[in-house]
C-alpha cells in the first residue's frame, strides 16, 4: 500500500532536485542508482520505529536528567551518559526488527523494479534481493521444493545473524532491571 | 530523525534558560529550519497524494507540476465515494470491528507474555524467547496455507475469527518490544509493592502498565495502522464483500478504475484520516514523560 502510495513521487524528487540544477539521476532504471533509490524511499517505512524511540525517550526518568543537570552535566554527557544507555533496549529493538526486515526485503523491490525496470530484481539484477530470487523460482520457475529449501536457508542466516546480535547486546543494552545492588 | 529528538526533548527546559541570557537563540533558529526542512520533506509525499486527489486528470501528468491545483477538482471525491457496488460506510464499520477486537487482545495478551519473559523465571525462559524472535524470521507467506487449512477445518472461514482470536494469543512484535521496555524499569517499585502483599498481578495492573502508557500507545497506534492497511489476510479469510474491510475496498477499486488516479488519491487521503485521528489521539500518551518519583535520587 505505502510503496504504492509513494509511486507518483518518482517524478517530482528528480523535480525537484532540478530546482537545484542537479540532474536527477534515472532512479529505477540505472543499475547504479536503483538500489540506492529503495535505500532513500527507506526514511518514509521508518515511522514506525521512530514512535518506538520516542515511547523509549517518554520512559526515561526525568529526574535522572535533573539530577545530572545538578551535578554539572551538559547536554552531550547527558545525552552519551543517560539517553544512549537508557535507550539501549529500544535501540535494540529497532535493530534486530530492521535487520530482520531488510533481510526479508520484497515489497518495495518487487513493486518497483517490476514497475520501473520491468525486470523483477532489475534493472540488471540490481535489486535482486534474497527473497525476490525466491519468488522468482517459486513462481516464474516452479520450483516450489527449491523455493521452500532456499526460504529455511534464510531463515538459518537471519536465525544466526539475530543470535550474533543477541549476544552482542550483553556488551551494550543497559537494562536497568538487570541493576546488580 | 533520532538524531533531532532527544534535543528535543531536552530542549524544553534549557531553552528557557538560555533565551533569558539572550544565548541559543542562534541555535534555536538552525534546530527550527533543520526541523522545518525535514518535516516538508517527510510531509511531500502526502501533499504529492492530496494534490493529485484535487486535479483533474488532465493536470494530474502536466510537467512541470502544477503546485496548487487549478481548477480545484472536488469532483474525484464524489466518483469515489458514490460507488453503488463498494459501500464504505459498512466497510469501515467491518474494519473497526477488527480494530477493536485485535488491538484489545493484542494489548492483553502481550503485556502478560511480556512481564513473562522481562521478570519471571521459568525453565526454557531464553529459548522460548528465541523461539518468540524466529516467528519474525519465518516468511509469513510460509504460514498462509496451515493457517487457512486450520481454520477452515474450525469452521472459521468468512468469519472474523481468524483474524480476532490469534490476536488474543500474543503478537511477537509487542511481546518483544513490551519486554525491551518492561526490562528498563527498575525492580525496586516491585519490591516494595511485594512487601505492602502486592501480587503480581495487581503489580502488573498497578505498576508495570501506568508506566508503560508511552509503548502501549505506540502498539495501540502501529496495531492499527496495520489492521487498517491489511490487505491480504481479511481477503484470505473473508468471501462475503459486506464482509469487506476497507483496504480490500480500496484495492477493488484500484482494479475498477486503473486509469482514473484521480479518484484513487482522493479515496487515498480519505482513508489516511483515521490513521492520523488514532496518532493524535494516542499522542497525547506522550506528550507527559514518566517519571519514577522517589527513587531516581539514589
């Protein structure tokens, strides 16, 4: 619904860089840009997590910060020493929801290169992503046995990646329930 | 855009300091335009939407672009919404009742299964959370077909059951983001409670969810959002059309009118105003931050 939401702006960003005398570069139909295209149009999917950031900085206690400001504190140490830490468990969160995410990326790749380029995972295999290839042999291809194998091998990277960032997060996530008195 | 917030939220209190010593007005004026600057760029395509929704079809492809419509086009609206065969009024009543019954459910079920894995101890707790995390890495699509054949052999199909009931039973997404939230609130406010012959259940109701307003709101208004723009699922299980939520009306009409955008936008940016009412209302939630009175001074 969003990417199909988005469609029409295609013209007016290459518009209104014009404005500035730059020449918009053939978003979708470049194999140099088009990827790089799908990472800009990323910004407008991120609204969600930034509610989840802003419910995390609603939950950090204020008067940490009060009590930091008493103590000489300015406003980068405040923000390194209690709003990163603080925040630790949402930035979390996001990314192991957005890792996850743009491992599974099909949506926008499928409805713009098709669209666009007219080659699913075009222009030139530019935007052939993981799960794109395997709707193509699922579906162009009828390989559905080699289609559901290559859809448990992703789940095993993505499975593995999520474990390396789990056991990263004892190094960084500060939760302060886990406080040791 | 995290980058801009916590200044934000900081702000409040030094900038009152700083404009009475006449400092930071400078720094107020870049923190506004660079504010301003990426909001209309966020804002764009919306106003891209809503103006298209207002031109005639004519205009809707002139380049360069017309930035305010000339004739304003007040007709697309009315072609979109005087359709005999698509009856938004009972369409929007169907996906209200979805809203109401998954968000409910989804709100209870994940708070207690949260709580679960942020505080108590159970053996297998770790693995079942990794077992929580890897329902996300699954693609869903691998789901559509045992779900349906289970709840066909239920009895369920062209009911809203399908879509209702699982939301009672946990949502992955808020379980794991309720525990990340649960996991910042220090232990002590329970500890207290437990020796005034706290339960805890009642800490649950008394503590954990008061001071978890900012993400149940997050999760109410997410919830929404995506029951409102779900597609798939309501046309996998629905085969009566007055059972018809609005996204699936809104895609019948993309079908019948392929050609006319005009009409499309103006459905478009009609079924946006739901959406933005629910952040609005659910905003309010956090405009007043939390405050954990009474231990933060330690």
């Amino acid at each position: 619904m969003w990417t199909w939401l988005l469609n029409p702006v295609y013209g007016p960003i290459d518009g209104f860089l014009n404005l500035f005398g730059i020449q918009g570069p053939q978003w979708f139909t470049d194999p140099k840009y088009a990827l790089w295209g799908l990472i800009m149009m990323a910004p407008w999917g991120a609204g969600g997590e930034m509610l989840i950031f802003l419910a995390g900085l609603k939950g950090i206690d204020k008067n940490l910060y009060e009590v930091a400001q008493i103590d000489g504190a300015n406003r980068l140490t405040r923000f390194f020493r209690i709003t990163i830490p603080m925040l630790s468990p949402t930035i979390f969160f996001n990314l192991v929801m957005v890792i996850i995410g743009a491992l599974q990326s099909f949506d926008t790749a499928y409805v713009i290169s098709t669209a666009r380029a007219g080659t699913l995972g075009g222009p030139a295999d530019s935007t052939l992503f993981y799960m794109i290839y395997v709707y193509n042999r699922a579906f162009a291809g009828f390989k559905m046995g080699y289609a559901s194998a290559l859809g448990w091998i992703l789940f095993a990277i993505i499975m593995v990646i999520t474990l390396l960032v789990l056991r990263s997060s004892t190094f960084w996530v500060y939760y302060e329930a886990e406080r040791k008195h | 855009m995290s980058a801009t917030t916590p200044s934000v939220r900081l702000a409040p209190k030094l900038r009152f300091l700083q404009t009475i010593h006449g400092q930071g007005v400078i720094n107020n004026i870049v923190l506004y335009t660079l504010l301003i600057v990426l909001s209309l760029v966020f804002i764009f395509p919306f106003y891209w939407m809503i103006l298209s929704s207002l031109k005639t079809d004519a205009n809707i492809f002139l380049w360069p672009p017309q930035w305010i419509p000339n004739p304003v086009y007040w007709e697309n609206y009315v072609t979109a919404f005087t359709n005999q065969y698509l009856p938004f009024p009972v369409f929007f009543k169907n996906t209200m009742i979805l809203e109401v019954g998954m968000i409910s459910g989804r709100l209870i079920s994940c708070v207690l299964v949260a709580y679960g894995f942020a505080r108590l101890e159970a053996p297998g707790k770790n693995f079942l959370f990794m077992v929580l995390l890897a329902t996300f890495m699954l693609p869903g699509v691998l789901l559509l077909i045992p779900k349906y054949i289970l709840f066909n052999r239920l009895g369920w199909i062209n009911t809203y059951l399908p879509l209702i009931v699982p939301a009672w039973f946990g949502e992955s997404y808020g379980i794991f983001l309720l525990r990340q939230f649960f996991m910042t609130i220090p232990r002590e406010l329970e500890e207290a409670a437990i020796m005034d012959g706290a339960n805890t259940f009642s800490i649950l109701r008394h503590i954990i969810v008061p001071l978890s307003t900012p993400v149940l709101a997050v999760i109410t208004v997410l919830s929404f959002k995506d029951i409102w723009n779900d597609f798939f699922n309501p046309l996998l299980y629905l085969n009566s059309s007055t059972k018809y939520t609005v996204s699936i009306g809104l895609a019948y009409f993309n079908g019948q009118f392929t050609v006319q955008t005009g009409p499309l936008m103006a459905a478009s940016s009609v079924m946006l105003i739901p959406v933005i009412i629910v952040f609005f209302i659910a905003q309010r939630a956090f405009v007043e931050g939390i405050s954990l009175t009474g231990i933060a001074g330690r």
